[in-house]
C-alpha cells in the first residue's frame, strides 16, 4: 500500500490492465490444465481444444483405473507426521537455544547453523546406504525419519523464542514452573503464529519431496503423489492426456483450496519474518 | 523447488532485548538440554554429518559398483571431473539455469509486487491470484507445462499452428529444452518470491512516498529510489533462496527433460543422481556431491553474512 499520490483515471486504467493481464498469463497453465481434463483425449490429440464434449470421465478414470487415491494418501500421512514431528523437536531444541544454559551450547548452535548449509542432495548416497541397512526401503518410516527434525526449523523457532518477553520467564520462575511446563503453557501458546508457519512450512515440505522418496520407494503402498504421477504420466497411461490433466487438478485443487484458506495465516506468520 | 524456505531467517527485531535474558543457573538444565536436544541431534547425526562427512570420504577413493571403497585417490576424482569437458558443460548449463531462474524470478516477482502494493479497489484479488503458484508441486507444474510444450497436440504447437508460425521442438531442440525447464521453474517460483516481495514493499514506510510525491517525484522514480533500495535486504535474500534452490533443481528436470536431449539440462543433482544410482559410480558422484556442497555452502554463508546484523548468533 504505497502509492499515496491519487492515481489518476488514465493511471488507473493502465495499472487494472496490467493487473488482468498478469493474472491471466500465470494463471494460463491452470485455465489449460482444467480445461483439457474435462475434454476426451481423442480430441485433445486431435487438437480440438474447442470441443463442447466436457465431461467428468477423465476424472472418473483417475480415480477408478489409477492408484492415485492411495497415492494422496501416503503423501497426506506422511506429510501430516513430517509437520507434527518437525513442530515438536524443532520447538524443543529451539527451546534449549534459548532458555536452558548449558556446556558448548554456541558449539552445537553453530553446528545447527552449518547444517543449513549442506544440502540433503549431496547427501543421497550415503543416506541411501544407511536406511537399506536398516530394512526401511519402500517404507514410510524411510520418508519419515529423515525429516523428523530440522535445523532450518530449530533457527526459524529459535529467532520467535528469543523474543518471549523475559518477563514471562520470570513470573515462569516465580511461579516455580519446571521447564516443560513453561515449554508447554506458555512458550508454544505464545509463539503460536511462528509453529503455524513452520507447519505449514513442514508439510508443503514434505508434500514437494521428490528424489528422495523416488529413490526409497517402489510400490503403491508407500509411494508419494509427486512420484506417483510421474509413474501414471511414464507408464501405463502414456498419452492418456485426458486422464493426467485429471489427475493433476485432483491434485492442485485441494492444495489451492487449503492456501487460500490458510493464506490468512500464512501471511501474517511469514511478515512476521520478513525484513520490516 | 523455492517454496522450501521461509523468510524467517531474515528477521529479528529485538535482538537487545534478548542480549540481557538473565539465563536461570539451574544445574538441572544440562538435564534438560540432553532430553529438548538429544532426539535432534541424534538425526541430524545419521541423517547430515555422518553422510556428509562419508560422502567426503568416498570421494577421496575409487570404489567398485556396491559402492565399496576400494583404492584411495585423494583429489583424483576431483581433478578427473573438473578435467572433464561433459562435467564442465554441466557445470555451465547449470549457471545458465539458475542465473536465468534468479534473474527472472526475482525480476517478474518484483514486478508483480510492485504493481500489486498499489492502493486499488479489489487489488486483494490480485494479490491472491499472483501468489497462486504456491500451491503447485512439481509433478503438476510439470504435467502442466509438458501439455503447454507438446510437439503435436500441445498449446504452444496450437498457436503457433493457428498464428501460421513454425512449431517450436521445446522438448527436442537442446536449447528451447533448457528454456522450458526456466519457464516452468520461473512459474513455479513465483508465487512465493511475490508474497515475500509484497510484504516487503508494503512495510516501506509511506512517509517516504508523501515527501517523494510533494517534491514531485514521478511514479518511476520513485520505485527506482525508494523501493528498491528500501527493500533491498529483501531483494537479496529472495535472490539468495532462488539462487540456492536452483543449485538443487532436479524434480522439475527430471519430469520435462530427463537431462536431455544430449545433456543439455543434465544440471549438477541430476547428474550425482545419474552417475551414483545408474552407472554405480559412487566415488565420482561423491566428488559431485562435494562440489555442489561447496557451491551451497558458499551461497547460504554468503546470506549469512550479509544477514549477520538481523540473524543473532
């Protein structure tokens, strides 16, 4: 909210036309995507992109001929224990950064910072190696442990943490509250926007995750909706262009619905962060 | 893949306030720490340090198809890849990639922003249709687009078979192949990068504008001299975040492109992933590996530092 100077009629005209037009190309790829899945495929290869034949087959087919239902739903338990986990020992170490004094704890925060700087890409060979040795190929506990904690998250807590009022530590101590009391009643209340953001953070996350569980999993039972389309789109499917525009609005469509509905809060979480 | 960072890292305000938290001398805290401490540190230590420093370790040897060590190298591996022309060219359409995504994203995103911050009627939906990329995954960007970029029935061969003009090979020709994974990566970046920068220009103070606009600065003008520079920390960190994120791309090539055609976007993850888990090339994929790290680690230190004043250690 910046211009404060009354644009002026011509301005207006000018900015509103350079608005929709933006708004129409990014938002083009959706308008393709949805159309042509509720168009056969015979006359989207034709290239009948104006055909009146609109239907709801294709969405019938992804759902009845294709295991994508099961797909979302490993990507939905996955993501969902990724957040709750990332949410709880995030908070606890950021907690002890903060409020516990403890040997070498710059040493160790540190060492959390140089974590943020290693990329888990570069990592993939020796992971891979570990969780085979540990039985948990194509399981959901390899797309889980992994991610159980991260450092990103522990910094980001840890920032929100620092500024609790120290008031509130004291009357915390007055009152003779143990740690895990003030942890659990006041810190996490407190800071409930900062763990609103780091959820929403964790479970889109989780829900993008694409080398590693394409490495670690090979079967419907555990695999993930990201790699479970590239399977539809490369396999069976082959072409069925209907079928995968169908089956990609299955997708985005939810996740569209929840951002819009979690903008709210995601918003006023991220501005929160962000340089004032 | 952009969306995997927040802009927390950017922020702390009172920063003073927190120097002179009087810490509870409670011996019970070491208690504490090990129990608020211990389970992260134990995943961070199997899951970040040991292969990190294990991926080090292989890439100082040669090492047979299981992925066994078996002959040391020391810097060999190193001197082979950068000696490599193929190594080389990846190296270089990778910079081509991600100084493209950067360049494009944070230009488009600022561009969306600013037009955005203004104060309009219904300018709310705007703001809610522009960050709509957000809620797209890689595997829907990617089938998207594939649609878009298809040869035969695609949109783009409709137009242009509509508007009389050649067909474009996006997937085929090795430079429109690197194009259609920027567009799709640009597309995909942008909701974000354009929240971040709303947010940003909307906390420029409006003071700064009122007395632009008195001495009768003109809209232009007043972008150039007073947002840019006003949210500049913003401007790098987005940067920064794209720039990184790039350097780890492989969803996205791995859906439209597969590498192809003739490595044109066989970029720096896809080719570690290539080289360790097709050809069981362990020790040349680890010195990959060390090499991306490098690349990264530098990038992330250099926000780090450039963020020191905001991030308290």
């Amino acid at each position: 909210m910046i211009s404060t100077n009354k644009p002026s009629r011509l301005n207006k005209i000018v900015s509103y036309t350079l608005l929709l037009l933006l708004a129409f190309v990014i938002l083009a790829p959706f308008f393709i995507g949805i159309w042509t899945s509720f168009l056969p495929t015979m006359e989207i290869a034709k290239g009948n992109f104006l055909s009146t034949d609109l239907s709801l087959n294709n969405y019938v087919s992804a759902f009845t001929k294709t295991p994508i239902l099961r797909y979302l739903g490993n990507s939905l338990v996955v993501s969902v224990l990724t957040m709750a986990a990332q949410l709880v020992f995030c908070s606890m170490s950021a907690y002890a950064f903060v409020f516990l004094k403890f040997k070498y704890r710059n040493a160790i925060f540190v060492l959390f910072l140089i974590t943020m700087m290693l990329p888990f890409e570069a990592e993939i060979i020796p992971n891979f190696t570990t969780v085979k040795n540990l039985g948990m190929l194509d399981h959901y506990s390899v797309l889980l442990i992994p991610f159980l904690t991260s450092a990103f998250g522990t910094f980001m807590l840890r920032q929100a943490f620092m500024q609790t009022p120290s008031e509130l530590k004291e009357a915390a101590d007055i009152e003779g509250l143990n740690h895990f009391q003030f942890y659990w009643n006041i810190v996490l209340p407190y800071n409930k926007v900062s763990l609103i953001t780091l959820g929403a953070y964790s479970f889109l996350g989780a829900w993008n995750q694409y080398l590693w569980p394409m490495l670690t999993t090979f079967s419907n039972n555990s695999r993930l909706i990201q790699n479970g389309l590239r399977q539809l789109q490369s396999e069976e499917t082959f072409n069925d262009w209907g079928m995968i525009q169908a089956s990609a609005a299955i997708i985005v469509i939810p996740t569209i619905l929840v951002l819009f509905i979690g903008q709210h809060y995601f918003k006023s979480g991220m501005n929160e962060g962000a340089v004032k | 893949m952009l969306k995997s960072t927040t802009p927390t890292v950017v922020g702390s305000k009172t920063e003073a306030k927190t120097k002179h938290r009087t810490f509870s001398l409670n011996a019970k805290d070491k208690y504490y720490a090990a129990l608020f401490l211990g389970p992260s540190l134990l995943i961070l230590s199997v899951f970040v340090f040991y292969p990190m420093l294990r991926t080090l370790y292989i890439s100082m040897f040669l090492t047979n198809t299981l992925g066994k060590t078996t002959v040391f190298n020391g810097l060999g591996n190193y001197t082979d890849l950068l000696g490599s022309p193929e190594y080389i060219a990846s190296l270089g359409s990778t910079l081509v990639y991600v100084f493209a995504v950067t360049v494009l994203t944070v230009g488009i995103g600022l561009l969306l922003a600013n037009l955005a911050s203004k104060r309009l009627p219904g300018i709310g939906i705007f703001r809610t249709l522009y960050s709509v990329t957000m809620g797209v995954s890689v595997s829907v960007a990617a089938i998207f687009w594939l649609f878009i970029f298809n040869p035969s029935t695609g949109f783009f061969a409709l137009l242009s078979n509509l508007l009389g003009l050649p067909v474009i090979n996006w997937l085929t020709d090795p430079t429109m192949a690197m194009w259609a994974v920027i567009i799709t990566t640009v597309w995909m970046n942008l909701g974000f990068t354009f929240l971040i920068l709303l947010g940003a220009i909307s906390a420029v103070p409006t003071t700064l504008y009122e007395a632009a606009s008195i001495e009768g600065a003109s809209e232009r003008r007043q972008f150039f001299k007073i947002t840019v520079p006003m949210i500049s920390p913003t401007l790098f960190f987005v940067s920064t975040i794209t720039l990184i994120e790039g350097f780890k791309s492989f969803g996205l090539i791995d859906l439209i492109t597969k590498g192809g055609p003739t490595n044109s976007t066989n970029m720096l993850v896809y080719r570690i992933y290539k080289d360790a888990f097709y050809s069981g090339n362990y020790a040349q994929a680890s010195s990959e590996a060390i090499i991306l790290t490098v690349i990264i680690a530098f990038f992330t230190f250099l926000q780090f530092k450039f963020l020191e004043k905001r991030v308290n250690y």
